[in-house]
C-alpha cells in the first residue's frame, strides 16, 4: 500500500470493515466513511439492518458495501471475519472494532456466562480482529485501528465492574500498540466516548437518569474519531466537557473516584 502521505486523491481509507454496523456509533462511523468515498464492510447480527445501511449507502455515495451477518461471541462466526480481515486480496486499510454491549448489577448477582459474553464481546473480539489486520497493514507500510472503548475504562465502576473493566483493557492495548505501529505508518487509535444516544442504553437497561447535556450524538463521536485516526492520536474523546472528566478521574485520589463511581453505577 502506498503511504497516506504519498497517496493519489481519494477516499483517505480505500476499504474499511466496521464492526457494530448496525446502530448507533458503528452505523454512524459506516455513514460518514462512505460520504468520505470508502468502500465498507459491516459487520453485526442483523442482516436486515446491515442489507438496509448497505443499500442507502450505495444508493447515495456510489461505494461497495459487503454485509458480514457475524455474532462475535461465536468464535465460528468471528473466524469468518478474522478470514474476511486477513484476505491478502482485499485488503482493509481501516479497521473499527466498534461492537460492544454494557450491562450492570451487583457481580454477586450476575451469571457467570454473561459476564463471559461480555469479555468475548468487547475485549476478545477487538484483539483477534486486531490480531488479523495488524499484520497485513504492517506489510502494507499503512492502516488504520480505531477501538470505541468509553470513559468507563478510565475508572473502576461498581455495579457496572466488568463492562469498566473491558474498556480499560481495551484502551491500554490501543495505547500501547499505537506506539508499536507507529513509525509502520499504522495509526491506532482509543476512543472513548460519554454518554451517547445509541441503543446502547435500551439494551443494557441503563442510563435513564442521566441527565440530558451528558448526552452526545453518535456521529459526533464518529466524527471525532475519524479526525483523531487521521492526525495520527491515540487518543480521541469527544466533547470538550468529557476530557475534563476523564482528566479528574486521572488525577484525582484513586478511592475518591471509585466512591463516586459506584454512586453512579448504582444509579445507572
Ligand atoms: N452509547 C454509549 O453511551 C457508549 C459510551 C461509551 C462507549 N460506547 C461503546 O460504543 C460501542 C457502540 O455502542 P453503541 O452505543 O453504538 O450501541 P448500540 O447502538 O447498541 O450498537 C451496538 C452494535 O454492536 C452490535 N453487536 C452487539 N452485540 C453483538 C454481537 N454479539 N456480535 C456482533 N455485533 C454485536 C450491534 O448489532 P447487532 O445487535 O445487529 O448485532 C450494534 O450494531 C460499544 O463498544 C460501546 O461499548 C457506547
């Protein structure tokens, strides 16, 4: 692949597989790639969902859209798009491991399977699709890895314990594997989101007394992200009110923030 900065006028990424296609942020992010001119994949469980994304955007910017119907907590169903994403032929320069689901209770009270359905969601999946396009773009001297991880990484969270405790996995190998890849021309990038209008919520049964200015919209974080991987961060969290947050929850006294923390998570 030819380097970003050498490359001929064209969509910045060529082809990029988004993961979570179907709602919310990664349907926002499929938008916006597609308006920009790159071919997608997207990947989720709902085919309708992915055909009907895949339709308006081939109607309205003229891009290739693959459908990839894919559970991720299925490792038969993953190794169809880890094979998708180590394909030499057709190469992905952008990769956004974006699906994921939340949840909370007390751990006492969770069952053991579902907490293990969230680690296959929002960490394994992430690091085998990581594991699969890395190399290639290595190869390839260019490439993109945007990871939606969330401010909930920045801090334990009782009650929403696993969930924090994905994120925070999930930002700390985005860090570190964008130092490794950076002088091969790969930008990895963490992106970590508040609160966001998505279906997220609605499915976690969660967040419904947050109060309204918290909330961002999922192409704002798209947006945000896609400006992020371009320049080259690591890190993009959308929204100037978010930033501080996350910097409060760095600096200030770590048995502090977990106290607030679980106030809040009991309330969510
Ligand atoms: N919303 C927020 O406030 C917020 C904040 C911080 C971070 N995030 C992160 O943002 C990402 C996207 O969430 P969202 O807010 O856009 O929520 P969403 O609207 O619920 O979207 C989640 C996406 O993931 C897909 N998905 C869920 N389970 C899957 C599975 N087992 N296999 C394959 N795909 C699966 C869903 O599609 P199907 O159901 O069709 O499979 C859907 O496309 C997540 O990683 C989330 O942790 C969200």
């Amino acid at each position: 692949m030819t380097p970003a900065s050498s490359r001929p006028a064209g969509p910045r990424w060529a082809v990029a597989l988004v993961t979570g296609a179907s709602s919310g942020i990664g349907a926002a992010f499929a938008r916006r790639l597609a308006a920009a001119g790159s071919d997608l994949v997207v990947v989720a469980r709902r085919r309708d969902r992915l055909e009907e994304l895949a339709g308006e955007l081939a109607t309205a910017h003229g891009v290739h859209v693959e459908t990839l119907v894919a559970d991720l907590t299925d490792a038969d169903q993953l190794a169809l798009v880890v094979a998708r994403l180590a394909d030499a032929d057709r190469p992905v320069d952008l990769l956004v491991n974006n699906a994921g689901a939340g949840g909370h209770g007390a751990y006492a009270s969770l069952a053991v399977d579902d907490v293990e359905a969230m680690i296959r969601l929002n960490l394994l999946a992430p690091v085998r699709l990581t594991s699969a396009a890395l190399p290639g773009m290595v190869a390839r001297g260019g490439g993109g890895i945007v990871n939606v991880s969330s401010i909930s990484g920045e801090q334990p969270i009782p009650f929403v314990a696993t969930y924090a405790a994905t994120k925070a996995f999930l930002t700390s190998l985005s860090e570190s594997l964008h130092e490794e890849a950076r002088d091969k021309g790969v930008t990895v990038t963490a992106v970590l989101p508040g609160f966001t209008r998505s279906e997220f919520h609605d499915r976690a049964d969660m967040g419904r007394s947050i109060p309204k200015p918290f909330w961002i919209t999922a192409d704002e974080v798209a947006a945000a992200a896609l400006e992020a991987v371009a320049r080259g961060q690591a890190i993009s969290v959308p929204r100037f009110s978010y930033r501080v947050l996350v910097a409060l929850a760095r600096h200030a006294p770590r048995g502090l923030v977990r106290r607030v923390a679980g106030m809040v998570g009991r309330r969510t």
